[in-house]
C-alpha cells in the first residue's frame, strides 16, 4: 500500500486495455482491506520509474493499494431490475432480469467506480494512448461495463458476455466513471493490464497484472 500525490496534468488522449483473467493462486489475502462504500479508482494507471502500473486508489482518503490488498463488496443494495429497454439485453431480459449494479452516479451506500489515468502525462506515450482489453471473467456470471448518457441509453465498454477482449479509451489526465454489472451472485475476479508505447524509445511496455476481487451478495 503507498500514499500518493495526485497531481495534475496537461489533457491529451489515452486509451488504457482493461484485461480479465482467472486469478493467480497467490493473489488472494487473507489481510485484505475490504471496501462496500467509498470512491475507488478500481483501474489507477500510474507510470513510475520506466514501469506502467495498476493499482486501487482510495479517493477518499488518498491512498493507493495493490488490487490484491483489496476485497470489494457488492452489496444488496446493488441489484436492480434489468431497465425495460431492448438497448439493455446485453444484462438480461429487459424489465425482468436482476443485476447487480456498482453504478456510474455516485450512490452512497455502494462503491462508486472509478478508471483514472490522472497520472499518466502527455507526450510519454506515443498518440498519448494506452490499451486496454478484457480477456476473461472468472466467476458465476457476467461482467459489463458501460456507462449510460443523459436519456439512458448505454454504451457497452466491457462485456464478457459477448465474447473478449474489449477495449476501453480514456484521456490522459482523465478520470471517469461507468457502471460495473454483473448478472450473478458470488466471487469474480478482474485482471487489469495497461499497454503503451513510450514516445522516446519506441518500446512497447506493459503494466503487470492485477487482479480485483469481487464479493457479490445475494
């Protein structure tokens, strides 16, 4: 776990590739800090001494963790009806099925997810972008990732319903939010990784994994 400055930089365009896979076996912790509230950054890329990063960061309190000294619950309170709009069906049956929502609008009661490359400053990668893509979501069920516009229509960021990887854009500096679904109670993990190609060299880099733990309640 380490604290950090968030600092401000220049806007540009980034891209980041959020990457899903089965979690290693030595990932799991028993000492864990366990989030069900709070705003949490899930996907914080940092690039830091020649090395791209993915980490946790706690928005509230300034901290930054390793996505493995975390365990984040889906409460309850989460789960909601599928909206009764055929744009929707990528979550269930449209005004019949259940989800379970970590939601794009800040709600108090659950965790309110984050992406952020607040850290990541223009001209140190080329076209300033990085990758992101999901590979797999180990679990019960299904994860999508979308955010909604103002008359509720979703863009599908993330869907390992339909088939992976995906890929996610964000701006340099940026720091965004989108919905976290997933159709099922119980355990999921989320692996992220972030791709880029450094300006000056021309080398491509790539973050280590990091894998998020997901409880969903019943």
């Amino acid at each position: 776990m380490r604290s950090t400055v968030r600092h401000l930089l220049a806007s540009g365009v980034l891209g980041v590739a959020l990457v899903a896979t089965a979690l290693p076996a030595h990932a799991a912790t028993t000492s864990a800090v366990v989030f069900n509230t709070g705003h949490l950054d899930l996907v914080d890329v940092a690039y830091e001494a020649g090395a791209l990063k993915v980490g946790v960061h706690d928005e509230d309190n300034g901290i930054e963790y390793g996505a493995d000294e975390v365990k984040l619950v889906v409460k309850r309170q989460a789960k909601v009806t599928v909206p009764a709009d055929p744009a929707y069906a990528f979550l269930g049956t449209p005004g019949v099925s259940k989800v379970w929502v970590l939601p794009q609008i800040e709600n108090t009661n659950l965790i309110w997810p984050g992406i952020a490359a607040e850290e990541i400053e223009a001209g140190v990668f080329a076209g300033d972008a990085l990758t992101l893509s999901a590979q797999s979501v180990t679990g019960p069920g299904q994860l999508a990732i979308y955010t909604e516009n103002a008359v509720g229509q979703p863009t599908i960021l993330a869907d390992s319903g339909d088939g992976l990887p995906d890929a996610i854009t964000v701006a340099a500096g940026d720091h965004t939010h989108a919905n976290w679904a997933f159709d099922k109670a119980g355990t999921y993990y989320v692996t992220v990784r972030a791709t880029g190609t450094l300006v000056a060299t021309g080398q491509q880099v790539t973050s280590a994994p990091a894998t998020l733990r997901f409880t969903v309640k019943a």
